[in-house]
C-alpha cells in the first residue's frame, strides 16, 4: 500500500505475511490490534463515490483541492470517481499529483508562488494555469515561464468578508478595481480566467450567487473574453452542529448565478472542492488515558490530527468504543485534553458519549478526512500514527454521536 509521508511517523497495521491488513469495520481493528496510538481510519469507497456524485452534479471542471487531504490511497481513490484536474498550492503537491497521475491537469492555484516553484512546474510538470492576484506575481509569472505565450493566466478576485466558518478574504484576492487592470493586463498576453473563494464550510448557497454577480460587474468593465470561471471551494459537509443544505442547492445557486452572467460561449467553470470530497472518507481512533470530571485525556490533539477541534471549535461525531463488554451509559457531553504537555492542547467540544466511558476505552472520531492527519506535527514527540483500511460498516456512519460501537 502506497502512503504519504507527513512529518508524523506512520505505521501500517500488516498481516504476519506483511500486506497491510483491511478488517471487516473499526471495532476489528480496535480489537485486533488495540492500539495505544491514534489510528487512522481509510475508507477509499467513501471518497470515490464523493467524487463521482460531485462530477455528476457540477455543469464543469472539478479540481481537487490536495492541500485538503494528499493521502495517496486518497488521491487515487478520487480519481477513481473521475477527479482529472488538481488544485495544486505547492511544488511539492504539482510533483506528488504528476507522479501519481501523468496525464491530470494541474492547475497552480496559489496567489503568490516562488520563483523556482514556478519555473520547475511549468518547464518539468506541464503546468499551464497559474492563479495571481498582484502585477508583481503577474510580472513573476511571465519572467519565469520565458515569456510563455501558452499560459492561462487565473485572476483571483478578493471578496467581503462573509458568513463561512473559516473567512479566507483577507490574505488572498484582488480588490475590483484592481482585478479590472489585471485582467485586461492578462488578456494582452494569455487566455484569461476569473477565480474567487467565498470561504471554507459555507453553508449559504447565496454567497456563490452574490460572488458571481461581483464577478460579473468586473469582467464587464475589463471587456476581455473570459476563458474559465473558478467558482472556488468552500462547498460544506455536515458536522454535528453544522447541518448545511444539499449539494444540489449550491450547484443550483451558482447556475443561476451564471445565467445572470454574459459569458462567452466557450468559457468554462470551474470549482475547488476539499472538504467536501474527503471529509467522511477517513476517521480516527483515539485512547482514553485518563478521566477527569468530563475532560478525557486522549492520544490525539490540536497538535495532531485534531487541529481543527482546537482553536476552531470543530466539533466531530463520535462513537465510544469499549475496551470490554458493552456500554450502558447515558450520554453526557465531554470535552477533550489532548496529549502534549501544552495546556492549549483542548478540545472543548461538547463531544457526547457515554457517561461511563473509562481509562482505556477507544473512541472513533468521525469526519476527519479534511485536513487531519496532514496536519499532525511532531511536538512534544506525540508523531506515531496508526494507518488502516477499512470497509465501510454496516451501520452508514453517521453525523451524530454514537453511544457505543
């Protein structure tokens, strides 16, 4: 089995004979193995059929956004569903998506690249479409790819700040009188596209329409024939407290949104989804170390896989998974101690499992596909993580605690 290595330490679950092991659901794993560092839980199938319905449904290019998840089981798996194009934000993802799939389409979808970044991924990898959103990356680009008269050079309009969870107006975009002088400056040389980003987890389909609007009022005054259309990412997925509406509703949004828009026959839309392709195609297993009131101390945290229930206050779907005979608590809210020594390694939660949960249980930790483990660092030595595929259990997983598995 093909991996990613992270910074982290991973260690593949193998047979005696040495080919990595697939049980039958997680409560195997967990019994098989018991674990006492975190295990990370791969259902491929889950993101393969992501990718299918998101390809199915959108009236364009789907670019997989592999900051999102670069797990190579992952990349495949999406590409399994009919993922052809990448969002790329570093060389390193432009080589990893190259070497896995020789035929993709790369897209370089940062705003502000290093020069060498640039160089290697238009002369060694094939990529043509590079996002900016500044003259001086506009001037960089052109510099470093030899005045390359084959660019597809991508505009990133900035936009308000707005109601997703995670706001990402305010490092990256163009303001509209900006965006205007870009275009026209790109059009003279290159084919041209406009892309914007309403922010990540955004659960109001109208954002995409109020976005498009913005979008067409600029492209308008620039006069230049656009070639592709970026919609961005950003598409949600459920979490316990978060219940967003179909994907139906947000490709409804921004087909209206579009048919407002006086777009060249020929131009293309494109979106970036992360999220919402990967989130439920992976879990974690963590171990109760300790119980204090309702603060458990587990083997994972903000430092590891669970960055996002950290200072962001995700919370996750959970199910406890009892280290011997069945649970019969009820349900009470916890909070979560993660294992550095760092006092700002908590996870407040509320996360409900049962109340008699106790000093080596297990619990599964649900919807952790996006940005999990590639964000695990080595601090404070807590870098050792478990790796398993797993079929998906009989019981869908769902978006809510579980009291026991």
């Amino acid at each position: 089995m093909n991996i990613t290595r992270y910074r982290a330490r991973i260690h593949l679950l193998s047979r005696r004979d040495g080919t990595a092991t697939a049980p039958l659901s997680v409560r195997a794993a967990v019994m098989a193995h018991r674990p006492e560092i975190p295990m990370l839980c791969l259902r491929p199938a889950k993101a393969r059929k992501a990718a299918a319905r998101f390809v199915e449904a959108f009236p364009g290019h789907v670019l997989y956004a592999v900051k999102c998840n670069p797990d190579e089981v992952v990349l495949r798996a999406l590409a399994d569903g009919g993922i052809r194009h990448f969002d790329t934000a570093s060389i390193s993802e432009v080589r990893l998506v190259r070497r896995l799939f020789p035929d993709a389409d790369i897209h370089f979808m940062h705003p502000v690249k290093a020069r060498s970044a640039i160089r290697e991924a238009y002369a060694e990898h094939g990529v043509r479409d590079f996002v900016l959103d500044s003259p001086e990356e506009l001037a960089k680009i052109v510099e470093e790819t030899g005045h390359a008269r084959d660019l597809r050079l991508m505009v990133r309009l900035g936009l308000d700040k707005g109601d997703a969870r995670l706001d990402l107006s305010g490092k990256f975009g163009a303001p509209p009188e900006a965006a205007i002088r870009l275009l026209r400056q790109c059009a003279a040389i290159a084919r041209v596209g406009l892309s914007f980003h309403v922010g990540s987890q955004c659960c109001d389909p109208s954002a995409w329409e109020r976005a498009l609007a913005l979008a067409d009022t600029v492209v308008r005054a620039a006069g230049i024939d656009l070639e592709v259309l970026d919609v961005g990412g950003g598409f949600p997925v459920a979490y316990p407290d978060m219940h967003p509406p179909p994907l139906g509703a947000f490709v409804a949004a921004i087909r209206r949104g579009v048919a407002r828009m006086d777009l060249p026959a020929g131009c293309v839309l494109w979106c970036e989804p992360g999220r919402a392709l990967v989130a439920a195609c992976q879990s974690l297993v963590v171990q109760v170390q300790a119980r204090r009131g309702d603060m458990l101390f587990i083997n994972d945290g903000v430092y590891g896989t669970l960055s996002d229930a950290g200072a962001l206050g995700f919370r996750y779907p959970c199910r406890l998974i009892k280290a011997a005979g069945a649970s019969h608590g009820a349900l009470r809210p916890f909070g979560f101690y993660g294992p550095t020594c760092d006092s700002l390694d908590r996870m407040r939660g509320p996360f409900p499992l049962p109340d008699d949960i106790a000093e080596g249980d297990w619990i599964e930790i649900g919807q952790m596909g996006a940005y999990g483990a590639c964000l695990r660092t080595e601090f404070n030595g807590f870098d050792r993580i478990l790796r398993v595929e797993v079929g998906e259990p009989a019981a869908e997983y769902a978006n809510s605690s579980h009291r026991a598995a």
